[in-house]
C-alpha cells in the first residue's frame, strides 16, 4: 500500500509540476503576442494624435501652434483644403494683422470650392451650412488682403470642381488637421465635425498614409484648378 501511495505522489507530483509549467509557458505567450499586437499598434497610431470637436477648437490649437512655430521658423506655411471659407478667412485676416508676426514670412495657399459646378450645386445652400454666397464674401475678403498695411505675406487662392469629401490644413509640413463632410438629406455639411490632428513623424505607417494623401490630394487639386486671388507683400 504504501508502495501505491508513493507511485500515486510521484504521478501527481508530476502532473502538478506539469500543469505549472504549462501555465508559465501559456502566460510567456501572452505577454509575446500581447507586445506583437503594441508593436504593430505602434506602427499604426501615435499616441501624439489629438481630436477637436469643430473647425473653431482646430483653429485654437492652430494658434497654438504658430505660437510656437515662427519663434523658431521664421516661416509660417499653410495649406489650406477648404470648403467655402467662411471661418477661415476671418481667422486668416486677423493672423496677417497680428503684429507678434510682422516679421514673419505667411505663406497661404487654399482651396475653396466651385459653386457653380454642376455635381456640387445641388449639395448646397438650403439646409447644408456650406453656401455659395459665403464662396464670394470669402473671395472678396481675400481680395482685400492686399490692401493691408502688412508685409511678408504670399497668398493664393484656388477654385476645384471636386466633391469635397474631407477637408483640413497642413501647417509647416508637420502639422495636419483634417475632418470629413457628411451628406445629411441629401446636402453636404462639414466644418462642425471633429477634426483629427496628428504630428508627422517616421514610424506609424497610418501617420505617414495620412499626411500623403491629404499632400498628394492637395497637389492635384492645386495643379488642376484655376486661380482666384493671388497676393504678395514683401
């Protein structure tokens, strides 16, 4: 009997020894694909990335941002994807005017929206807050630009015939914000939706994707649209 009983310890002994080791070794696995799934998370997002509810708290951190910039680049660079430009312009206007910039060098090059092209004309004015109307006031502020008693400043305006399925800015090639329109009974509406900002940098492939298509959309749209208001102060 007490023979059995001492196999019996032995048996179990091992078959305890077994289930803890399968344990740790079940455990070093899920800390291995738990860091694979951080690390391929990693190279997708950023943890830099921030989000603002409209385009106002995106023009706020846009300050911010310029704030800082010419303190160090003696260069503010805006690329601008707009929709009709009725908040931008007044912001635009009043950054011109700002006298902590009068020696730096603004470069604006935006792009608003064709109101007269055909597929765009039914998707605003009525119920959608993007408007024809507001295209020319923007225009006709922009125009009065020139008379300004500033200096250093470069701005262009272009006019595309596209649907505007996103929208946002590019601040010294490091800094973009962009938000998307929604179609909303059957008229477009953006510029109330949150926008995304995100940092450039080297290692999230999302980041990298992100900034390409809104530059290479940006590109093509500035090459292929004609121009509206072109001013420079030296």
């Amino acid at each position: 009997m007490e023979s059995v009983i001492g196999v019996l310890g032995v048996i179990l002994g091992a078959v305890s020894g077994f289930y803890a080791y399968m344990q740790v070794r079940y455990a070093k696995e899920e800390v291995r694909l738990s860091k694979e799934q951080l690390d391929r998370a990693s190279e997708l997002y950023s943890t830099e990335d921030e989000y603002f509810n409209d385009v106002q708290e995106a023009i706020t951190k846009i300050n911010e941002i310029i704030n800082k910039e010419y303190k160090t680049d003696n260069t503010i660079s805006i690329l601008n994807l707009g929709l009709d430009l009725e908040t931008v312009m007044p912001w635009l206007k009043k950054l011109i005017e700002d006298s902590r910039y009068s020696d730096t060098q603004i470069n604006y090059k935006g792009l608003i929206i064709n109101p007269d092209y055909e597929k765009m004309i039914p998707l605003i004015n009525g119920s959608s807050n993007i408007s024809k109307s507001y295209v020319i006031a923007s225009l006709e502020s922009a125009h009065k630009i020139s008379t300004l008693q500033v200096k250093k400043i470069s701005l262009e305006i272009k006019q595309h015939s596209s649907l505007p399925h996103f929208h946002g800015f590019i601040i010294n090639k490091k800094h973009l914000f962009i938000s998307f329109t929604e179609i909303i009974n059957n008229k477009i509406i953006g510029g109330k939706f949150p926008y995304l900002y995100i940092q450039k940098d080297h290692t999230s492939k999302l980041n990298k994707h992100l900034f390409s298509m809104f530059s290479t959309w940006f590109s093509y749209l500035w090459e292929t649209s004609p121009q509206k208001v072109k001013i420079n102060k030296k």
